[in-house]
C-alpha cells in the first residue's frame, strides 16, 4: 500500500498532510508557499509511494461550491495533467478551519500560536484526511 496525501490548496499557503503508509493514521506533514507546490510535491514522490491525493473542496451551507474554488480547480486540473495516474478525490472541506482553531484550543495553545495561519492551514489538511478516511472506513456497530 502506500501514503495518501490530503491538501488544504489557498491562495497563499497550502496545508498538507499524509497518512501513515499503511493509509491508517492521518499525520501533519507540512504547510508551505503555494508557489512551492509543485516543486515540494515532485520531491516528495520520489520519496515516497502516494497512491490518492485528497484535496479540501470548500462548499456553502447549500452544497454548491464556495467562490474558492476559482483557485482550486485549476489546481486540480494541472495536478492531473501532472500525475495522471494518481486518483484525486475531492473532500468537503467545510468548517475546517474554525475546527482545526478549535483543537488549538483543546489542546492548550496560547493566542500568540493560535494566530500561526500555517499551523491552521496544516491542521484543516490533517482534519480533511481525517474526514477522508473516515468515510472509507467500514462501520461496524
């Protein structure tokens, strides 16, 4: 098997985070300049096997995608004139940021932290993988 990698795509920053490569355990990985993006994500695949890219696809309370997309997609659309063999799966990425602010919270982070935007961005990546996995997981109750 090998890594999945989610991305938190913005406009100055992008959040990444990959899973452990079992595809088991949602790990932080890094937030950098999205200029950097392609240069990161080709170093980073001769390192390592990716086999899914996640990206965060924001939507309003209605389902219809947020004006953000105007910068993610065509985002997505280089990656897989990029990496055509590698499979892209879109994840709502809705609240996110106020959920990974708030697990700053949790976990105790004074202000000054909780101000860090590519921390932020790095932990909506996490959160995103996380939702992703969990929605591949069989439920048994």
């Amino acid at each position: 098997m090998g890594r999945i990698l989610a991305v938190d795509y913005g406009r100055k920053r992008t959040g990444l985070a990959v899973t452990d490569p079992l595809g088991m355990i949602a790990n932080n990985l890094a937030t950098i300049p999205t200029g950097e993006i392609w240069d990161f994500l080709k170093d980073y695949f001769s390192k390592e096997q990716v086999v899914l890219l996640v990206v965060g696809y924001p939507r309003q309370m209605n389902n219809q995608p947020s004006e953000s997309v105007q910068f993610i997609d065509p985002f997505i659309k280089s990656f897989k004139e990029k990496y055509p063999g590698l499979p892209v799966k879109l994840m709502d990425e809705r609240f996110t940021s106020k959920i990974a602010f708030q697990t700053m919270i949790d976990a105790g982070l004074g202000k000054k932290a909780r101000r860090n935007k590519a921390l932020i961005d790095s932990i909506s990546a996490t959160i995103i993988l996380e939702s992703y996995l969990d929605s591949q997981a069989p439920h048994e109750f």
